[in-house]
C-alpha cells in the first residue's frame, strides 16, 4: 500500500509539472496566437505570475500552488485507484 502511494504521488508530481510548464510555454506564444504580456503558471489556479514590460509586478500565491498540486493528486489517485 505504502509503494501503491509513492508511486501515485511520483506519477502526481510529474503531471503536475508537465501541466505547469505547458501553461508557461503557452504564454510565450505558438504559430497559433502572439505571445502573452503576462507569464502565468499553474492550472485551474493561477499560483505564479509575471508581467513581461516590467519585473517588478510578480507574485506568489501559496493557497492556489498547494490547491493545484492536491487537486492533481486527487485526481491521479481516484483515476489509479478506480483504473482495475
């Protein structure tokens, strides 16, 4: 049981960041749409943002960061565990 949750939570963390970094590359702009003005992370929350004109405009938000890494384990364990 306890590897059964290691696993979930490696296979978690690694979701999380591959989402994390797509919403970042989105935000440099594709063939499709222009580059964005603001560079912001995370997905449903945004919990990083950054405004490209001017650095001084950042910002953390912890609540939303710990919010998208436990919806993501959620739903990695519902999916694994409803998977048999």
């Amino acid at each position: 049981m306890i590897k059964k949750l290691i696993f979930i939570t490696i296979v978690a963390i690694i979701i999380f960041f591959a989402i994390s970094f797509l919403t970042v590359l989105v935000d440099f702009g594709t063939p499709f749409w222009e580059p964005s003005q603001i560079l912001d992370a995370g997905f449903p929350f945004t919990y990083y943002e950054e405004f490209f004109l001017d650095f001084k405009h950042t910002g953390w938000y912890p609540v939303y960061l710990i919010v998208d890494a436990l919806i993501i384990w959620i739903l990695v364990f519902v999916i694994w565990y409803f998977k048999k």
